[in-house]
C-alpha cells in the first residue's frame, strides 16, 4: 500500500485500508473523527473512512460497497449525488464560492421553507443545527427578557453549553453524563426534565414560570434512538408555555422535510392533511434536509419574534458563511425535488425495512421493540423495551445495549452500513431500490442471528 503525503493528488485513492486510515487520522484529529459517534466508539473495530457514495450506497477507501441506512445522518433524502442537486451545486460553484453579500438563492430557500411550514413567517440561516438552537435560545431569551430554558433528558440540541446536560446520541453512546469545559452558570441556567412527562412541566411552572423563557423540545425525539412523544405531549408544552408567557422551540433539525413536507409539526398537527393545524409553536429549527448535504441550517418563526434579531433588534446574531450560495443551492434543489413521491417511497422502504429486522429479530428469539416516528425507526433491545415501550431518556439507557454491538457488526460484514450506535436512528432514501432493499433483507438473518448470541 502507498501512502502519499498529505496535499499530494493521489493521496485520497491510494489509501487502501480503513485501520491504517484511522490510525493516520488520530494522529491529525482528536480521536480521528471531527464528529464523537463517528469514532465507532460503543460498537468497536475501526470506522469505514468513506470514499464516495452515490444513491443508496457508500463506497470506502478498500473499495467496498455498503447499503447505507446512515444517509449522512438525515440530509440525503434524495440518496447520495442525485444528479440534479449535483449539476445545482456545480453551477453555484462556477459562479463563485462565496460573496459576503445578499443573493437570491438565500431568498428563495427562506420562501421555500415559508411555503412548507407557514409559520415560519421569517426565515434565517445559519450554517449548523448547533447555531440554530443556539440562536433560538438567544432570541427567546432576549424576547421575553427571562433567563432559563426547559430541555429534556435525551432531546439532542446541538452542542451549545447550556443544552448539552443529558443530551442523549453521541453523549449517551460516550457514556458522559454532560461535557467537561461547561461552566456551572451555563448549566444552571437550563432545568433538565424527563421526556413525556406533562406533570413535571407543570411544576417546573408553578415553582419558576416567571423565570423561564423557553422550552425547547425535539419534535419527536431521535438521539435517544426512537421515542415518539406521546400523543398531545408536544399540544400540551404549547399550552403550558402559553400560559405562562414561554416560548416553545420545536427542533425540527433532523425531523424537518424530512419525516414530510412540513417536517413532524405537519404530521402531528394535521398540516399535511390540508387541515389548520392543532398547535403552532413559537420558533422552528431546521438542519440536515435543508441543505441537502450541505452545511445549511436555520431557524423560523413569526416576525413579531424573529424580527428582534439584528440588524432590525436588539439580539445579535451573525456569520460570514451563513446562507452561502453553493450550500443553498444544494438546499433549495432537494427540496425542491422532494415531492409526494419521494416522500411515498421513503415512507414505503422505511416500514418494509423496519417490519423485516423486527420480524429477524423475533425470529431468533431477541425481544426488542422496534420504535417509529413517521419514517424514522430505531430498534430497542430487552425485556423490558419488548413489553412496554420505550417513553423516555432512563429507559432508553437500561435496554440491553450489548445486543446492537453484534447486530452492527453482522450487518457491517454483510455490507449494510448501519448507525454506529444503538441511540441513533436509522435513515433511508428515495434512492433505496428494491435491490437495495432486496440486499438489506438479506442481511437481517445473520444479524439477528449475531444478535441472539452476545453477551453482556
């Protein structure tokens, strides 16, 4: 094998072994990934350093092929490289990288996520899930002139100090109860509640609603695995903050076009049925799907509230890469494309995939209990997951872990490519043929097989 250095032209297709990859890379990056749950750290062996990926596929630096469930974690709707987001991207690229100034396509894409979900009134962008929330917070904080914010054991909202307490995905697979380098004011001004719970809501409210700016919520929760809110739950935090002068942030980053058109708050409140929707929520967050694999990301709301950011109010909020050309081009071509049909199909693969690993689990005998919200879907294992259900952060963490590590890896040698964490969802794509799937059935066996046999 030859190793190039580092800038030379060959160096990116002769490396031809993923250890030896990883090896060099935590050499150069801490741990030798520039994101925590990509290190395989709960599952074990070596990351697959990925070297293309096209339709429903990934390739890695060996050559080999995997049907991928990951989908660059939500943005590949369409699948990987669909040419026509491709063709938009090179042509914003021809045009020039970035400006520092207004373009169009900024416009365009913030009418396009208005057109979906209406009560985004005023749309901004920003580059990562991260900003959104973080600027959210902000802009509830500065609207409403109160300092704490409500979050939920296991709801995932980026990596912004104040939110990362019992964040659930990459922390719950690192086993961290939060993040070292968080300061003690920043964590005392967020209370940390079990998911699914009114109750605790409401007396979160009676002891410090006149405290509380916020509550901000994943619209159905997907860094804990699969928990769906309970029917009314998220109805029933907009009638409380309402109540209470609060506002409610629904983090649509990873449900947002992609669970449908107008991300989980159209399923839920009947938007998507044509019907006036059963609650609104004060401020949207919206990442992965937006920028259709590009780092897009933004938040929305009415223009009572999103007009106090700067330049027009008080609360400040910039970046020089935000709304960059080449990423909204890619953006605004995926949703632009993401029709009924590809919206059918996704939801068609994603129930046919997760009915087959549940039945080839049962099948040997693994209790489990496989976890939907519209066409996300995750698998929990025990007993106890089996029997009831999986509702919050607590119960998610108890389920019998070990049981994912062999599944993965079977499904790995198989050439399935899974999330490398049983806290994650599984993602599919329009771009999941039927020999896709066909490939994926084939698999489940000798994974649920693997499954079975491990042990704590």
């Amino acid at each position: 094998m030859t190793i190039h250095p580092a800038g030379s032209p060959a160096h990116a297709t002769t490396l031809h072994d993923n250890h030896e990859a990883f090896v060099r890379a935590q050499g150069a990056i801490p741990g030798g990934v520039n994101s925590p749950v990509r290190a395989f750290g709960s599952v074990g062996g070596d990351p697959r350093f990925i070297a293309s990926a096209r339709g429903a596929y990934v390739t890695d630096v060996t050559g080999r092929e995997y049907v991928d469930l990951v989908c660059s974690w939500g943005p590949a709707l369409l699948g990987h490289a669909h040419p026509a987001v491709v063709a938009a991207v090179q042509d914003a690229a021809a045009r020039g990288l970035s400006f520092g100034a207004p373009t169009l396509g900024e416009v365009d894409l913030a009418e396009e996520v208005r057109r979906r979900v209406p009560a985004a009134e005023r749309v901004r962008l920003v580059s990562t899930g991260t900003e959104a929330t973080m600027t959210a917070v902000r802009l509830a904080r500065g609207f409403t002139g109160r300092n704490l914010i409500i979050k939920f054991a296991g709801c995932y909202h980026g990596h912004v100090d104040s939110l990362l307490a019992e964040a659930g995905s990459g922390v719950a697979t690192l086993a961290l109860p939060g993040s070292a380098g968080v300061t003690e004011a920043s964590a005392a001004e967020t209370l940390v509640l079990p998911y699914n719970d009114l109750d605790a809501v409401e007396r979160a409210f009676t002891e410090r609603g006149s405290e509380i700016a916020a509550v901000i919520t994943e619209a159905a929760p997907a860094n804990m695995g699969i928990v769906p809110p309970a029917p009314g739950y998220n109805e029933g935090l907009r009638r409380i903050t309402s109540a209470h002068g609060a506002l409610l942030i629904l983090d649509e980053v990873l449900t947002g076009f992609r669970v449908g058109p107008s991300g989980w708050w159209g399923l839920e409140s009947g938007l998507a049925a044509g019907a006036l929707p059963e609650y609104t929520p004060d401020l949207f967050t919206f990442g992965k799907v937006i920028g259709g694999g590009m780092p897009v990301a933004a938040l929305g709301g009415p223009a009572s509230i999103m007009d106090q950011l700067a330049p027009l109010g008080p609360v400040y909020q910039a970046g020089t890469l935000s709304g960059n050309p080449v990423a909204v081009a890619a953006g605004l071509a995926t949703l632009r494309l993401a029709d009924a049909a590809v919206y059918a199909r996704v939801d068609h693969v994603a129930q046919v995939v997760g009915d087959a690993a549940s039945a080839a689990l049962a099948a040997e005998g693994v209790a489990h209990r496989l976890q939907r919200s519209g066409n996300l879907f995750s698998i929990m294992f025990g007993d106890f997951a089996a029997a009831a259900g999986v509702r919050n952060y607590a119960q998610a963490q108890a389920q019998d872990a070990f049981r994912y590590k062999a599944f993965f890896h079977a499904m790995l040698d198989a050439g399935v490519n899974l999330p490398p964490s049983v806290f994650e969802a599984w993602f599919v794509s329009s771009a999941h043929d039927d020999a896709a799937v066909e490939r994926i059935l084939a698999a489940l066996p000798d994974g649920a097989k693997a499954a079975a046999r491990a042990t704590a």
